[in-house]
C-alpha cells in the first residue's frame, strides 16, 4: 500500500510542489542525486571511477511535451558526452536516454531522431548509450527505437522490467549478439492484468529472465541491489560459462555503496546509474518506493532536521 501511494505521488503536480520546497528534502536528495548541474556530476563520475567502478549518467528529466523542452535535453546529453570524452572517461563511462525526455509523447519520429544525434555522438567519442525503460504504455515504442537505433549504432542498450509479464519474451527475442541488455525489477505502478504485483512473482521472473540473457549472445546488465538476485546472477553466469567481462552489475548511486566496492574489489564490473539534473522529483519518489530503508532515510532526515 505504501509502494503504491509513493508511486503516486511521484505523478502528482501539487506533492511535488510541496517536496521541492521543503527545506529538508534537498540534503537527503544528494544522496542519491548527483547534483543539479553536470560539473558536479563529472565529479562523482570521476570519483567513482577512480574507486573502480563504471558510470551511466542520466539527465534527469521525462514526460516532455514541448519540443523546444525536448532539444533542450538533446543538447544536455551532447555535452555531458563531449565532457566525458575531454575527461577521458568514455571508455569507463556512458550515458542512460529516456525517450519521454527526448520527445517520445511529441510521436516516435521525433524521439528516434533526438536519440539518433545523442547516439552519433557517442559513437564519435567513444561512449555507449542505454534506453531506460518507463511505463508500460511506452514499451513498444521503446524498443521500436531502439530496433531502429540498432541498425547504425549496434550498441545501444536497453532496459527490461521483470514486473511485466511480457519480459521473458522480450529477453528471447534480444539476447542476440552484441545485445546490451539491463534487467531491473521495475520502478512504476502498474496494473494487475500487465504486471506482476507479488514480490516473490517478481523476484521469479527476475531469476527466469536473468537465465534466458546469461545463456544468450548478449552482454547482460544485472540491475538489482537484492543480495540473493546477486548470488543467483553470479551461479547462473558461471553455469553459463561466462567471464567477469562478459557482463556487469548495475546499481543506483547511493544505494548500498559497500556492496558496489565489494563486487569491484572482487573483480566483477560494477556499474553506478549516476543521475543528475534539477528535475530530480519523480526518479526520488521512486527511490523511496522501492526500499523501506530508503524512506526510512528520509524519515530520519525529516525528524532530526533541527
């Protein structure tokens, strides 16, 4: 009931209104924000990989409506790339597109091509580019793009939600060769008849999925900070014969860091979804959806500002 009521809120002009103002949230946001201009994200990027572990960078932003809006974030990303690349950091680092921020509700012809010239400079420097995945009214046209991205850019990656029941036909159809392909549990609230709604219904899918992309011809991404997915991911890439390169864990920033040192230290690829931007509400709320220990964070934070 909780879960749902957040990822309500997480929609909710007013609320937003309300969380944005409150004095308390900003300090708790950095947690898991890499602040509101990209400057500050190059210096978490830089840190992290110092410490061992990879970057996606997100710019924060989604449901765009207004083309000008849509540009405007085009542009964020080509700079955000060309920063990375002057920082030598493309080899370590990519960036993670959603298309609602690139114009995906303006129709699919604009968003392929706003992710078009995002991934033509990517590839210039060096850099990958992964399409986050949002409600499941826009996964069709998700991986439509993507399909089309595919053909000049064969690296683009993508994500799929385990929560929805259609998953597991997804990951059949893109555990192809060269397939980059980041499995999450899924993040929105959605209905019964196209989700899953029992976390252990979701934990199984996960695992199903997880087998179908270890044993595919693609590089898996495994985003989960569930420690029993983790060693799950770790048996099955071993049944399946594959080597520390041959895949990676994703984790958000901010998000049980030990973890993320560990796995590095140990020799897998780790790597850090690293948002920033001023738009930062939505992506909060559903921090705090997800784990009670987030909010629990944030509670503390709230009850101990004085």
């Amino acid at each position: 009931m909780l879960r749902s009521v957040l990822l309500a809120a997480a929609r909710s002009g007013r609320l937003r209104g309300l969380v944005e103002s409150a004095p308390v949230t900003r300090p708790v946001v950095r947690r898991f924000i890499a602040g509101d201009e990209i400057a500050t994200a190059l210096t978490v990027t830089g840190e992290l990989l110092a410490d061992g572990r990879l970057v996606t960078l997100d710019h924060l932003g989604e449901d765009v409506t207004d083309a000008d809006q849509a540009d405007a974030t085009v542009r964020a990303y080509v700079d955000a790339l060309k920063l990375l690349s002057d920082k030598g950091y493309t080899d370590r680092a990519e960036v993670s597109v959603k298309l609602s921020a690139v114009g995906q509700q303006l129709g699919a012809s604009i968003a392929l091509d706003n992710a078009r010239r995002i991934c033509a400079v990517a590839g210039a420097v060096g850099a990958t580019v992964t399409l986050d995945m949002e409600d499941h009214t826009t996964t069709d046209s998700t991986l439509a793009v993507l399909r089309e991205l595919r053909r000049d850019f064969p690296w683009v990656g993508a994500v799929l939600q385990a929560y929805l029941r259609r998953t597991e036909s997804d990951c059949r159809e893109l555990a192809t060769e060269g397939s980059r392909i980041r499995l999450c549990k899924g993040a929105y609230q959605e209905p019964a008849a196209v989700a899953f709604q029992d976390k252990s219904e979701v934990d199984k899918s996960y695992v199903r999925c997880l087998k179908i992309l270890m044993n595919g011809a693609g590089y898996p991404m495994v985003a989960s900070h569930d420690p029993r997915l983790i060693r799950i991911a770790g048996q099955l890439a071993t049944a399946a014969g594959r080597t520390p390169d041959s895949l990676e864990y994703q984790m958000l920033y901010g998000i049980r860091p030990a973890e993320q040192r560990r796995l590095a230290a140990a020799g897998h690829r780790v790597r850090v979804y690293l948002p920033y931007g001023d738009q930062w509400y939505g992506y909060f709320m559903r921090r705090l959806a997800e784990r009670p220990a987030n909010l629990a964070f944030f509670l503390r934070a709230v009850a101990t500002r004085n």
